[in-house]
C-alpha cells in the first residue's frame, strides 16, 4: 500500500511483490471462477432448454388422440401438479423452521459474548481510568472514558459481527441450497409425471446455485433522552473537585459502558437476525417461481394443444411446421451447449 500510494516507503511496486500477487489472482478470478460461472449457466441453459423441449412435446402428444383421452391425462396430470405444489409448500415451510433455528442460534451467541466480553470491558475502563486520570479535570475524564467506552464498543462488537455473518453466511448458503436441491426434485418429478402421462422421455440436469448476498449493517450510538442527566453532563463537574466524584464518575461509566454494549448487542442480533430472514423471504420466493414457472409452462402447453386440436386442417398443419422449427431450434441450442460443457 505504501508503494503504491506513495506513503514515503522505500520499497518499490516491484519489491513488494504486490504486482505479481494482482498478476496471479487476477488469472485465479478470471480462469477459476469464470470456469464455474460458465459451468453453471451453462447447466442452467440446459435445463431451461429442457423444460421448453417438454413443453413442445406436450402440446404435440395432445395433439394427438381422442378429446376424452387428452381430457383423462389432463385431470390425472393437473392433480398431480397440486400434490406437488403442497410439497413445495411444505418445504418453503421447513425453510423457515431452519432459519429460526439459525436466528434463535445467534441470539444465544451474542448472549453469550455479552456476559463474557462485559467484564473485560469493564476492566479494561478501569485500567484506562487510573491511567489517564492525573491531570485531568473531572469533566476532562468523564469525555475521555465516554469516548473510550465506545471505541471499546466498537472494536469487540465489529469484530464479533463479522465473525457471525461468516458463520451465518455459510449456514445459510447450505441451509438455501439443500432447499433449492429439494425443489429441483419437485421440479424433476413434474417433467417425470409429464412423461409418463403422455408417454414422452425427459432429461435432466444440474440444479441452480444460491449465493447470499451482504446486507448493510451500522452500529448505534444514540441514546434515548432521560429527565435526569447523567453524570458526566452536569456542567457543576466543571467547577467541582475531582476528589469528590472521581469514585462515581468510573462508577457511572461503567454503568454507561454496560448498557451501551447490551443495547448494541441487541442491534446486532436484531440486524443479523433481520438480515437472515429477509434472505430466507428471497429465497422462499425463487423456490416458489421456480416451481410455478415449470407448473404453468408444461399446463399452458396441453391446455394451448386443446383449444387448437378445434382448428381446420391447414391451419393445423402450420402449427405443426412451426413446431418442428422450434424444436428443431432447442435440439440445436442443446447441442451447442452440451459442445461448450464438453470441451471444457
């Protein structure tokens, strides 16, 4: 940092090794995970493509038979699609269950740290008020200990919250992928009933990935307006002998530190907690539209075949050419696909 800023150092950019180090990470990000992003899409393409590919061969097997027979497979085909969709519900269900468990987790942990760190804080202010109390006016040391009283704060509390987000950060990725993997089963099982209904061969591939974002995050200091000042805002400190409150001054802010440390303990558990659950709320939502969005798509082609089974015999013709030049389109995008994973 120093090379690079300027900062008086005598070390030059290339001594410090700094450009070598950007060099390599520079080809770990763009080599490495370029390979996974497009690993990924390129298995999520696949399955998309999978899905439209069942939904043309849907509408070109209802095209086909008697009324009765589609409307059979229609009723046994929409049942299933309801039992599916109450497994999906239940799994968003225990979705919530975990990240209440994972938020109740948090709150203990924090508990915990309180009880631990509040005693050391504590010391810590003594050590700090015997150390810079010569020399100083009653109402000098009572700003010095408040602000150190913050710092303090501030230190233990920064680093404990980026510890938990860590800890929650990786629970939760887990917990939203295991969900995620349940819900690409259902959507598995609704291409399987598809196929076995209306006797058509599907396949499958990967699931999609979740990663969870960051959330802002801030401490808070404010504290709420009392009709007794406390201590150290008495303007008589200025005037008086610090012989005669040195005692209540480290007392009331020892008091002060306490309750400061608990209230942003709070704020932490309460922002964590808060960040969690909004991230469970984005992740119920996408298993939800993942599921309704393959639902719906395999529903609109049968009921589309259907309505158009009605249309004269030209007219029929046309939709079936456009058909195969749609499917004939999928196959091709399948096939590049499958190419770009193959030569990987």
């Amino acid at each position: 940092m120093q090379s690079r800023t300027g900062g008086g150092s005598a070390i030059s950019l290339e001594t410090s090794g700094i450009l070598t180090f950007e060099k390599k990470l520079g080809n770990f990000i763009h080599n490495n995970k370029g390979q996974l992003i497009l690993e990924a899409s390129a298995a999520r393409a696949l399955r998309t493509i999978g899905e439209l590919e069942l939904e043309l061969q849907l509408w070109q097997r209802a095209m086909e038979g008697s009324l009765e027979e589609l409307d059979q497979k229609i009723d046994a085909f929409t049942a299933q699609m309801e039992s599916l969709e109450q497994d999906r519900e239940d799994s968003i269900y225990l979705l919530y269950r975990e990240v209440e468990r994972l938020g109740a987790s948090v709150g203990e942990d924090l508990n915990d740290f309180f009880s631990l760190k509040s005693g050391e804080l504590v010391k810590l202010l003594e050590e700090y008020c015997h150390k810079e109390s010569p020399g100083k006016s009653a109402k000098e040391l009572a700003v010095i200990l408040n602000q150190y009283s913050r710092e303090l704060i501030l230190s233990v509390l920064d680093e404990k919250r980026n510890e938990q987000r860590l800890i929650i950060r990786e629970q939760f990725e887990k917990v939203a992928l295991r969900f995620f993997g349940r819900i690409e089963e259902i959507v598995d099982r609704m291409m399987e009933i598809s196929a076995e209904i209306f006797n058509i061969s599907v396949d499958k591939s990967a699931s999609k990935e979740y990663i969870l974002g960051s959330k802002r995050f801030y401490f808070y200091f404010e504290e709420h307006p009392s009709f007794i000042p406390s201590l150290e805002t008495l303007t008589v400190l200025g005037v008086l002998p610090k012989t005669l409150v040195g005692g209540r001054l480290l007392k009331n802010a020892k008091n002060k530190l306490v309750e400061l440390f608990d209230r942003n303990c709070g704020r932490v558990r309460f922002d964590l907690v808060e960040g969690l659950t909004e991230s469970a709320r984005d992740v119920a939502g996408d298993l939800r539209l993942r599921a309704n969005s393959v639902s719906k798509g395999l529903l609109a082609a049968i009921h589309k075949a259907r309505l158009e089974r009605d249309l004269g015999e030209k007219e029929r013709a046309e939709r079936l050419e456009s058909w195969r030049k749609e499917y004939d389109e999928l196959r091709q995008m399948k096939d590049m696909v499958q190419q770009v994973i193959s030569s990987r």
